[in-house]
C-alpha cells in the first residue's frame, strides 16, 4: 500500500506543482525518490507532530495542496487539536496519510497499533476519511484526495498487501464489491478485507451465500450505496481492524437505525481492552486474539446463523 | 512592495491608534463583561505599530496573495484585534458593539471569520507552527511577504511553541517574524512563578533566533525591532517585548484578576479617562 501510495503521490506532483510532502521523520527508503524529484516541495519536519499540522495547515492557506506523513497514532492522536482546529476548522487542503492501520504494526507493541483512529478523525468537521484495502484503492484515494481540496484522512496498512477483487475501482467514494453474494453480505473497511474474502469462501462450501464490499471511503459514509448492496440480505456483517467503537460498525448501524425492517448486523472489530493488557507478537496472532482471524469471523457467523429459525 | 514601511493610508501615528484600540477594547469588555484585557493593553502598542507600520495589508484586497501575514496566536486578547482590524477599515468599527455578542462574528477567541483575519487561534500553541508553513510558501513563491506571529509569554510553556522554535531557524526563514508580548503575567500567577522562562532571550538566541529586546510600549523601538527581518544572517526574528500587563489603566497595571474580569461601569469611565477617550 504504501509504495501504491508514494507512486501515485508522485505522479499527482509531477501534475500538480502545488502538491507538497511533510513527513515526521518517518518513510526510510521510502521518500527518497520523491525528494530527490521534488526537493522544493519535501520537507521532513522532524519528530514534531503538532509542529508538523500546524507547517502543513499554513502552507496550504497559501494555496497549496500538503500531504503529511506519518505511522498511525502521530499525525493524528498526538496532534488530534491541530487536526481540529488548524487543519478542519479553516478547510484547509491538508491530506494526513497514516502508516500502519490497525495492528500492521504488530510486534512493535501498543504505542504504534492504530486501532481507534479512524473514528476519532473522522468525528471531525469537513474531513474525508478513506481506508482502501488493496494497493489499487490506494491509487485511486491518493487520486482523488490529491484534487479534492478538503481535509483528508488516509489510512493505509503497510506494504506487500494484494490486490483484492477482480473488478477495477471505479469510484473510490462508493463501495466496491469484492465478492458477489446476497444472503449474507460482510462489509469490511481497510486490508482485514482479505480474512473476509476467506472466510466467505469457506463459508460457500458450507452452503452460504456470501458478498464482500470493501467501504474505502468512511467519510462522508454512502449510506445510499450500503442500503442498495445489502437489500436482499439476510445478515450484514461488518469487519474492521479498528475498535467497534466509531468506526465502520457504527456507521452501519447507523445506518439503518431508524428503518423498521432491517438485516441484523453483526460488528466484528476491537473490542475495547483492559489497562495493561500486553500486545505482543504477528499480526495474525494479534487479529486471532482479537477475534478477527478467518477461523473467529466464520464461527461468529455461523453462531448467527443458528438464530435463526430453521 | 518597499520592504519597510507600509505605503499607506490615513491611519494616524501610532501612539494615536494605540489609544484607540485601548479605549475600544475597554468598552467592548465592559459590555460583554468578557475577559482577558490585561492581555489586550499590554499588546496594544505592538498592534499600533503593526498595523500603522509595518504590515503591508490592504483592508480592500483582503486576501491578496502578496500580502505579509499576521497570525495572532494569542487568540484570547482578541478584543484589540478587532479594534484594530476596525481601525484600518476591514469592517466598520460600529460592529465592534457586538463583541461576544449573539450572532456576532467577533467571538472571544479569534475567529477567521472576521475579515482581516489570517487564522483561528484560541488554545495556545497553536499560532506559531502555522505561521512558519506561512513563511515557507511564502518564501516558496519569492513573493516577499513577510510573517509575524504575536505570541503570549504563557504559550511559551507549550510544547508545540518550542517545536516551532526549534525548526525555524534550522529552515532559515528569514521572512518569519515572531514577537512575545512579554507581560510577565500568565493565567494563574507570574510566569517567575508559574513555570519560569529565564534566561528567555538566551533561550531562543541558542535555538538560533535573531533576538531583538525592546520596551514593547515604544513605538520608536517597536518599529526598528520589528523592522528588523530580514537579517543578514537569514535567521527568524523575535522581538521580545517587556510589556506591562494592563498597561495604560493604573488599576490594572500588572494585576492578575484583569485576566479574568470585565471593568464595571465606573472602572469603565475611570480607565477611559486614563487613556485619553
Ligand atoms: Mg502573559
């Protein structure tokens, strides 16, 4: 995900000479092709988050377009008031891309899982939030936030994701169905997309009739779209690697809160967890922990399915 | 674009506008029983010279692109902005009656909804890393304005303050020009007290500031000093300007609680007098 990004970054700033880059100090031998080719419009603020908001929200006041970079948790907890008051109060055209969704970066521990990002950025006024799930809704979130003029969040896990899907994105703001079904439709956000395609797989050869939608775009939430892919179905799962709290689940839910019939919606994300509890080891180990291995979401699936009256 | 004075206008000498803008912020305090005027007299000299001399701004082009910037970072002494801004003309200064006022855009902590006003300021910390992306792009684009950050001496306790400082000189931008309002006083009792400062002027000097000291109510060495950038050496200016808390009203000279209260309608006249309105 990450070089889908840096390329499309580039080609945008080869198009665009008001497209800017900030990074924290972080994008090792990542940056450097871009800074070579725009030394003009790169800077590396340095370990300064807050520093770094604030740079890039003045920088786009002036008319340009500033991406900032970072892992997870900096360039949006550590600097959420900048993020705020800066960068959305004035609408300025700042695009904080995040490293590292959810548990990418597993074994390092509990200062770099990224887990409720997206819902406190996204509580935000006048900020786009996108968590592609495969390197080519990547290319077409760094497109289009390159041209929007908004405040944007982008959320990217890390590196080596595949492509997921046979169809081309063709509009990153709607859902793009990965896998057709209609009786149970999962609707997943960001690469966990991948553990929904396999589990829906196995769940077919048990009988099921299973869809996939990966939802890229958060914010604003196309609540019209969801509606129209899950309007047969029976059972509507939704699959982050996020806390439940304020991210996809709630949004879906939301959704279709004030309709008197409509599907049961199962949220299979973070849980919230105790003080001190130890994270420690792969990112399978800590999806499995978490509940959101192939194995955890195809037994919560069929826990719901044997609700049902027979 | 002269890189002095500002070519105006009919705006009158400085010690002039400053006591308008005094006599404005009392009133308007007064009548929304708002706070923070201490913090607004010991800042209204460095406003005077601002705007009489030094920013190149245009109260009919507002937003022109070569205009210097002025980022106000001290967002609640926000009553002697928008006299100020109603002094050059940005917007009627009838409209001043309506500080904090229901409806109104002038809110007790500066809002960019006010024409004039470059950036929404209001917690601390937040003024001088936008006005160094301001410099950058300004620099950038050879456009030769300039960029003055007024800053609190109690905003220098954030730690967003200091990653400002520290990345400016390393950047040398030499367009930048921060200045602190050093009344010595901050929300809860002396800076000496509260979280001292000292040596303060030393302290930017070896993060690699140019550093101009001055008595922040002298219009003659408030407009040499913020005249300054840029230097020669291509560093960041900062004016560190001594000022007095409440300055120009004898009874609220260096008192803390003028932080907090609005001026009854006796104070009101009796700080008029003193003033000069
Ligand atoms: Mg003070």
């Amino acid at each position: 995900m990450r070089t889908a990004f840096v390329e499309s970054l580039s080609q945008a700033a080869s198009e665009n000479p008001d497209i800017w880059l900030l990074c924290g100090d972080v994008g090792f031998s990542v940056f450097e092709p871009f800074a070579t080719k725009f030394p003009e419009r790169y800077i590396n603020v340095g370990i300064a988050e807050q520093n770094m908001v604030g740079i890039a929200t003045g920088i786009a006041l002036s008319g340009k377009t500033v991406f900032i970079y970072s892992i997870g948790n900096f360039p949006t907890l550590r600097c959420i008031e900048q993020v705020r008051n800066d960068v959305c109060h004035h609408g300025a055209d700042v695009k904080i891309v995040a490293v590292g969704a959810g548990y990418a970066y597993s074994t390092q521990g509990y200062t770099h899982h990224a887990i409720e990002d997206a819902a406190i950025v996204a509580m935000l006024p006048g900020i786009e939030v996108f968590a592609p799930c495969d390197p080519q809704e990547v290319r077409a979130a760094t497109r289009l936030i390159a041209s929007s003029r908004k405040p944007s969040y982008l959320r990217l896990s890390r590196v080596g994701e595949p492509n997921l899907g046979s169809g081309a994105v063709t509009d990153i703001r709607k859902p793009r169905v990965l896998r057709d079904g209609r009786d149970i439709v999962i609707l997943t956000s960001g690469s966990i997309a991948s553990q929904a395609l396999v589990a829906a797989e196995m769940l077919e050869k048990r009988g099921e009739d299973v869809g996939v939608v990966n939802i890229s775009c958060l914010k604003p939430f196309d609540a019209t779209s969801v509606r129209d892919v899950t309007h047969r179905a029976t059972l509507v799962v939704t699959l982050e690697e996020h806390s439940l709290c304020g991210g996809l689940f709630s949004k879906v839910a939301t959704t279709f809160a004030g309709e008197a019939r409509r599907p049961p919606i199962v949220g299979i994300g973070i849980e919230e967890q105790e003080s001190g509890t130890s994270y420690g080891g792969s990112r399978e180990a800590l999806l499995d922990a978490a509940g959101l291995s192939v194995d955890a979401i195809i037994a919560r699936i069929e826990r719901e399915l044997r609700k049902r009256p027979r | 674009m002269s890189n002095t004075n500002r070519p105006d206008t009919n705006l009158p000498e400085p010690k002039e506008f400053a006591r308008r803008i005094r006599a404005h912020a009392l009133q308007m305090v007064h009548a929304a029983n708002a706070s923070h005027i201490g913090g607004c007299l010991s800042m209204a000299d460095i406003l005077a010279v601002l705007y009489t001399r030094i920013l190149r701004v245009d109260p009919n082009n507002a937003r022109a692109p070569g205009r210097d910037r002025f980022v106000l970072s001290k967002g609640h002494a926000t009553a002697i902005l928008y006299a100020a801004l109603a002094e050059c003309g940005f917007f009627p200064v009838d409209e001043l009656k309506t500080y904090c006022k229901d409806g109104s855009i002038l809110t007790g902590h500066v809002s960019h909804a006010v024409p004039g006003v470059e950036v929404s300021t209001g917690s601390l910390g937040h003024g001088l890393p936008i006005a160094i992306g301001m410099a950058i792009a300004a620099r950038a684009e050879g456009r030769g304005s300039r960029v003055f950050c007024l800053l609190s001496d109690g905003e220098c306790d954030e730690g967003s303050t200091w990653e400002g400082i520290l990345f400016a000189p390393h950047h040398g931008l030499a367009n930048l020009c921060a200045i602190v309002d050093f009344n010595k006083i901050q929300s809860f009792g002396s800076v000496a007290e509260v979280l001292n400062l000292e040596p303060f002027a030393d302290k930017w000097r070896a993060f690699g500031w140019h550093v101009e000291e001055v008595d922040g109510h002298d219009g003659t060495d408030l407009e040499r000093a913020l005249s300054a950038a840029p230097v020669a050496s291509g560093r960041p200016v900062v004016t560190i300007a001594h000022t007095v808390k409440g300055k120009g009203v004898s009874f609220m000279e260096n008192r803390l609680e003028w932080h907090y209260r609005a001026p009854s309608a006796e104070q009101l006249a009796a700080a008029l007098a003193e003033v000069g309105a």
